[in-house]
C-alpha cells in the first residue's frame, strides 16, 4: 500500500469520526433499551479496570457469567473507555469509545475489497461503500453487541482471503490464517449469531482451500477458531444455560407476523437500509452497460448469511450488520472495474444519502415498508437524525435530593412512570433509566421502578418522593392519596419536544 493510499484511507476513516461525533453531540434523546443494557455491562469492566492489568479484565469477561451473552466486546470497550479518560457513563463516552469497533471494520473492509479486488482503489472503495450505509453508520453511534461482531467477522474474512489469496501458501499465509480463526473466535465470544456470517464463510473458504491446495492452512484457522470459542460455549452448554437461550432464541415473536411476512422481512431490510433505495436505483442505472466480472464470493457468501438469518424468528435489521463489510467488499470490487465518473457519480449519491440519514428525514434516506410491525415492542429505528433538546436528568436528580434530602437515604416511586414513546427509540420506563443514574450519582436514594398498584400499592413499600407525569390530582386515584397521606410540590422538569413533551412533577411524600 503506497502513501496515496494511506493518506485516502485515513482520510476516510477522519471524515467518517468527525461526522459519527457530530452526530453524538447533537444527540440527547434517552438511552435505547438494549443500549442502556449493554452500557451498563461495559460499566462492569470500566469501573473495575482502573488500576488493574487489561489482560485480567479480558480473562474475567472470558472466564465469569455475565449473562446470556459473551462479555468479550463490553470488556474491551470498558477498557477503551477507561484508557481513553471516560468519566460520565450517561453521556457520549461509551458511544465515542466504541467507535473503535467501527474503525476496525472500515480497515478489514479495505482489506478484503483490496485483496478481492486486486487494487487500492477497490479496498477504498469497499470501505467507503461501507462508511455510506445508513444501517450500518447509525448503528456504529450505539453500543450494540452487533457492531464488535460486525468488526470481527470483517477481520475474519479479510484475513482469511488474504491467505486464500497469498502468493505464498505456506510461511507468510499460515499468519493470516491463523489471525482469521482467532477472529471467527473472538466474533463468537460477542455474540452468538456470529454464526450466520461465519457458517457460510467457513464453507467457502474451506471450500476454496482445497481447491488450492492450502487446506491445511484452513485447518489451522478453523484451530484457532475453536481454541478462543469453544471453552465458554462448552462450560455454558456444560451447566445447561446456553441450550435455554437458544431455545428461548428460536422461540421469539414466532407469531408476531404471519409466516410469508417472516420470511421477507430481510430482503425487504437489504432493499431500503444498508444502501437508501435512491442509491441503488442510481448504481444500476449508471452500471446498466458496465460489463465487468468480478469475484462474487463475498456476495454469495453475504447472501447464505441472509438465507439463514430468514428461518430465524427474530426480525431486526441489525442482525443483517456482519454481513454488510461482504457487500461492501463486492461493491468495492465492482465499482473499481467501472469509469471514474461513474463510479463517483454512484460515490456521491451514496455520501449525500449517508448525511441526509444522519442529519435530516430525506428520501435519500432509508425506507421501513414491512419492517415496523413484527415486534411487538417499540420498532428499533437506528436511522434517525439527531434528537434535541433531552430531559435534564441533572435537574431531576438535584430535585429527589432537594425532596428526599441529600445524603440520607430515601425511596422514589412513580404512580405511574413516564414511558417515552416509541419515536423516542426506548423500551424503559423513566424509572429504569432514575435508578441507574441515581446509582451513578453517589446518591443514597433507591428508585421503585414498580409502579402503584391497587391490590398492592407499591410492591415495594410506599415511596418518601414521589414522581408524577403531570400534577399529581387525588381525583385519578382516590386510594393512592390515602396511601400517601399529603404530598408537597418541590418542583418540576419539563421537557418540550415533538417526540416526547413531558412535564415531570417531585413531590415529598409528608
């Protein structure tokens, strides 16, 4: 790789940060679910690092149940975090610190569309067919589970064609090789449906290996693969946890839609957001008369991941990310063999559907047609442009000390707690998201997040601050004022936005 090329890629990658920390700054909607989960697995390995050797904390996250999923990617970027001088959990930090896991998928995406190309133009055009999807930029601004995974099975299938590849199949690609199982291995201790990407993978490189008399190195790489993966699986399938995930896994939202919607639901996510349907339609019709082959192995095998993640009865389009880097590689080979103009002409169409998903609701956007109504929880729309003003959980969290008294300690409930709606992209209620920062803060207080209910009040004792949606009237629930006997107005929050106007009353319970 010459100079010019190392000065565009890295380019590339700068453009790419400066626009995903933009975005994190304009940013202030509340937490969504799964990210608020994930952060608070990455606080696990941010809060216990300090002072401690990173590789403690690794053979921790490898060795210790963390739950259903493997605590390879919270660990690593609870250690970034740290390393990188993150101090506050409830802002950008996590975010920014997870970057890095999309900055490893854009160089083995230029990797892969290098090596399957054959040219430094067609890895940076591979990576920056990647940097230009919607679906998979916006998903890199959260910390999702899906985008180490993403990064690894990149790194994976760039080191395994580069070994495929290499004009010496012995010495210098047993490195390669080894380095793609690893890879495989790591991806598998993010999650588990890393093995979409990887089955079809496997099988081509296998496949291609002993056509090349190189199957030794595949048996390395599938070596390395098993000696990183198979002793958490194992000790998981040993104790009788990982084969009740998988079960309860097959089992999700079987009926939320009926059996054809099912199986279309990602060919109509791989027509409307890893690439805005503007950008197709302009790539085929700016490419109609470009005849050229090129290795469609990266297709192929994105497309066996697409076929098996079709039987599956989870529907969200971000499962479709490992593959993504795949595509990219083919696209980025493709476009290499076309017309300069042309090939920018499809380049900047891409560029203006990426900032336009970012920054405003646009047709050169994405399009959501037979995907919102499969889950019956809140629709997941990571492509969305930045949401503000926020809540001001500062000023929240001052009035429940004014109310409770600061440094003692005291209990905070909700008759009923706030729940955002799903355009606010979350799937907890305010109480949820009180009690973690509550904890965060030092504070004394413990957060009720059960709300009152008239067989039982508050299933855990009555609250001495209450939290209410609105001006608290005893006419809606006669027997909750009883209960509470007289309550006295601290203060109040307000938030006035489109998506979520809420008034949030504090009251001390006399």
């Amino acid at each position: 790789m010459n100079a010019r090329t190392t000065g565009l890629l890295l380019g590339l990658l700068a453009g790419w940060l400066v626009l995903q920390a933009g975005w994190l700054a304009a940013d202030d909607r509340i937490a969504e679910g799964d990210v608020l989960g994930n952060v608070g697995a990455v606080e696990l390995f941010w809060e216990d690092h300090a002072g401690r050797w990173a590789g403690g904390e690794l053979i921790r996250a490898y060795v210790e149940d963390f739950g259903e999923y493997p605590a390879m990617y919270p660990a690593i970027t609870g250690i970034v975090a740290k390393w990188g001088g993150v101090t506050d959990l409830d802002g950008d930090g996590p975010a920014r610190a997870a970057l890095l896991w999309g900055l490893l998928a854009l160089v083995s995406t230029f990797w892969l569309g290098r090596t399957l190309g054959r040219s430094d133009r067609a890895g940076l055009i591979a990576a920056a067919a990647l940097a230009c999807s919607p679906l998979w930029s916006s998903m890199q601004r959260h910390v999702m589970l899906e985008n180490g995974l993403c990064a690894l099975a990149a790194l994976s299938a760039a080191a395994g064609f580069a070994a495929l590849r290499s004009a010496d199949p012995k010495a210098r690609s047993m490195g390669a090789w080894v380095l793609c199982g690893a890879a495989a291995g790591l991806a598998l201790l993010v999650k588990q449906t890393a093995v979409l990407v990887l089955a079809p993978l496997a099988v081509v490189l296998l496949v291609e290996a002993k056509r090349s008399g190189r199957l030794g190195g595949a048996m390395a790489a599938a070596a390395a693969a098993l000696v990183v993966a198979v002793p958490w699986y194992a000790h998981r399938m040993l104790v009788g946890v990982e084969g009740d995930y998988l079960l309860r896994s097959l089992r999700a939202n079987p009926d939320a839609v009926g059996p054809l919607h099912q199986l279309v639901f990602y060919p109509l996510v791989l027509v409307q957001q890893p690439w805005a349907p503007v950008t197709l339609v302009v790539a085929l019709a700016v490419g109609w008369s470009v005849r050229s082959r090129v290795d469609r192995t990266p297709l192929w095998i994105a497309l066996g991941g697409v076929a098996l993640l079709m039987l599956l009865p989870k529907k969200y389009p971000r499962l479709l990310l490992p593959l993504l880097p795949l595509a990219a590689a083919w696209i980025g080979a493709q476009l290499s063999t076309w017309p300069v103009r042309r090939a920018a002409a499809v380049g900047g169409v891409a560029g203006l559907s990426l900032l336009a998903s970012s920054f405003i609701q646009s047709p050169l956007g994405e399009g959501r047609v037979g995907l919102t109504d499969v889950d019956e929880r809140c629709y997941q729309d990571w492509i969305q442009p930045p949401s503000s003003p926020g809540l001001d959980f500062d000023a929240v969290l001052a009035l429940l000390e004014e109310a409770g008294g600061a440094g003692t300690e005291y209990t905070v409930g909700s008759l009923r707690w706030p729940v955002p709606p799903c355009a606010h992209q979350t799937t907890h209620h305010l109480g949820e998201h009180l009690r973690i920062r509550v904890r965060r803060a030092g504070m004394e207080a413990y957060v009720l997040t059960g709300d009152w209910r008239a067989d039982q009040a508050w299933p855990e004792g009555r609250p001495d601050v209450l939290v209410t949606e609105g001006p608290f009237a005893c006419g809606d629930l006669p027997a909750a004022c009883a209960q509470v006997n007289a309550l006295q107005r601290v203060g109040t929050v307000t938030l006035d936005h489109p998506e979520w106007p809420v008034a949030v009353f504090v009251y001390r319970v006399l």
